[in-house]
C-alpha cells in the first residue's frame, strides 16, 4: 500500500471515529440503539484493524450487557440505587478505584469475555448498593449481599459463568474470611423468599442512616445479626404456625413487621387492615406487605384498603424477583408510620400505581 493510500486509510478511520463519537450520545440516550453501536464498532475493528476501535467495541458490548442484566433490579431496590454504568479499561485493578461516588466501572480487560462480564456485574453492585453508606454499613454483610445479587443475577442472564463467578468471588471472600458464610447462607435464602431485596436492605439502610454519627453506630453489626436471625426464623417457621412474636421485631433502634397475603380462604381484606392497625398500635414503623403473584388482584386490594383505612402512609410499592413461598413473582408494599421520619428513599408511587389499581 503507497503513502498515499495508507493516508486516505487513517483520514478515513478519523472521519468514522469522529462521526461515531457524535451518534454515540444519541445511542447512549436511546436504549434500543446501543446494540447498533456496538455492531457497527465491531464492523469497523474488524476491518481496519484499529485497536483503539475494537476497544471501544469491547467496552460498549459490556457496558450493554451488564446494564441489561441488572435492568430489572431498578423494580426491586430503593429508588436511585441503580444508574447506568460506564467502563473505562485499565491496565489494572485497583481497589480505590471502585470507591468513587461516581457510577464508573475501572476494569482491566481479559480476553475471556465471559470474565469481562463476570467482572462488570460485580463491580457494578460493589458501586451501586448503599450509595453513600459504605462507610457506615459493615463490610462484610455488605459485601455478601453484593455477593448474593451478583450470584443471582449471573445465574438468570449468564449461567455458564456461575461456577468461574463462584470460585473466583464467593470462594475467595471464604478463604479471606469464614464468617462471610452466615450472611451468604441466610442471604441466598432471603433472595429466594423476597426478603432480600424488600426488607432487609431497607432496614438496614434505614438505619444506617439513623446512626450514622451516633454512639450506635459501635454496635451496627449486632443490630444487623438481629435483623438477619428474625427473618431467617420468620422463613424456617413459613410452613409451620408462625410464632406471633416472629410477625415483627421491635428493638431501641428499628421496629418493622410483616403481613403475607396469599390464597385467602375467604376474601376478606378488612382481615388485614385489622392486623395493620395492630402493628400500627405495637409501635411498628415500617410495615412490608407482602404478596403473591398468583393472587395480585387480592394483593392489590389489601394494599389499597390499608392505604386508605389505617394511618400508615405508603412509602414504596415493589416488584419482587421472587415472593415469600419461593415462586416466581412477589409483590410488595413499604408502609411507614406517620410518626416516622421517612429515611428509605423512594421509588416513583404513580410510576408503579399499576401495581394497586
């Protein structure tokens, strides 16, 4: 190839990156576009070879895949937790690096694309969950539960990573610390009741942001193992009678309780706005109303009649990836106390008002 030629080549490649670069915005602002860019980087790479394209490629095919597979988890956490991600590539990881406030992933770039994803996933979460409560929520049930979401997510959108993903991270933060076990072991449980991503998180996030800068705050991981054993023993006694002391748990710190509502014998939802005001009466600040897709009609019911005939105030309304029998689909509902200064941050109610009426 002459100079001449190899010239027209390179202004060529600078021309497409240039005009690339512009419709990259668009794409990135419209979801349905992105898959397009990330063929038309691949096309490009491909042809000419150029490695500063076929990097941008790379990145643009992760960004894309690890954005859609934790899509659906902006119905289950509070709101404002989950942004889109970007990647940059580094030479190599750096634990600081995944400490910034900003939603930016620092990756060092495998060949083994599957690792690059494994890799996406995880750090998103590590980013993502408790957004300005790292430093107040202990390390080590913080990271099972990213743990936990990352497993679950990798198993539904890209099973065949689920083992390296276990060895590399689950194994791993066991051989780095065995008492990781008891959270990773109730949190698979939770995530697989719905209480993971309903109760739990928004109880410790609530309360993380109460102690904060107080005295507390030295017992932080007490009240968490609290938090956990109550649900774990509300779950093991699930098919057998619930004790009634199992229905909430009420300390110095939190008071929280719960009201199943599935395969009603009779219909009756003045039976819940019963019990909701009981709880309202045993000092209980935040009521999770959990249902069953099977019977979401009735759900639906029960949580307008509790919105409108008790004085909790509806704070959250979710769409769980599992309900509190293990069956696909949950839906739930976050009541706060009107006496309770609202710390969870909230989703869009007329958003998801499709889910009562």
């Amino acid at each position: 190839m002459n100079l001449d030629n190899l010239k027209n080549v390179f202004a060529l490649i600078g021309g497409l990156a240039t005009i690339l670069g512009l419709f990259k915005v668009l794409f990135e602002i419209i979801p349905k576009f992105r898959k397009l860019l990330e063929d038309v980087y691949k096309g490009i790479s491909t042809k000419y070879k150029n490695k500063n394209i076929e990097k941008k490629a790379i990145a643009c095919n992760i960004e894309n895949i690890v954005n859609d597979s934790v899509r659906n988890l902006n119905r289950e956490l509070p709101g404002k937790w989950i942004s889109r991600a970007k990647i940059e590539w580094v030479n190599e990881e750096k634990e600081e690096d995944l400490e910034e406030d900003e939603l930016i992933l620092r990756i060092k770039p495998i060949e083994n694309q599957d690792v690059n994803i494994m890799n996406g996933i995880y750090y998103f979460f590590s980013k993502a969950l408790f957004p300005d409560l790292k430093e107040v929520i202990p390390s080590m049930p913080r990271k099972a539960v990213v743990l936990q979401l990352t497993r679950r997510t990798i198993n539904q959108e890209h099973p065949y990573a689920l083992k390296d993903f276990e060895k590399k991270f689950v194994e791993a933060s066991i051989r780095n610390d065995e008492g990781i076990i008891y959270y990773l072991g109730n949190f698979n449980d939770f995530d697989k009741r719905g209480f993971l991503t309903s109760a739990f998180i928004r109880e410790i996030t609530n309360l993380a942001e109460k102690i904060r800068f107080s005295p507390k705050r030295a017992h932080f991981l007490e009240d968490i193992n609290s938090i956990v054993n109550h649900i774990a023993s509300f779950i093991e006694n699930y098919n057998k009678t619930i004790p009634d002391e199992l229905w909430c748990k009420r300390d110095d710190n939190f008071a929280y309780g719960f009201l199943l509502v599935a395969r009603p014998y009779i219909r009756e939802s003045k039976i819940y706005v019963k019990r909701a005001n009981k709880h309202l009466e045993n000092g209980i600040k935040h009521l999770y109303i959990l249902g069953a897709n099977q019977e979401r009609d009735f759900v639906r019911e029960v949580i307008r009649e509790i919105r409108n005939n008790t004085n909790y105030e509806l704070v959250e309304l979710l769409k769980l990836d599992k309900d509190y029998r293990g069956e696909s689909g949950g839906i739930c509902a976050v009541f706060s106390s009107p006496d309770e200064k609202e710390i969870i941050e909230t989703n869009n109610l007329m958003h998801n008002e499709s889910l009562i009426n």
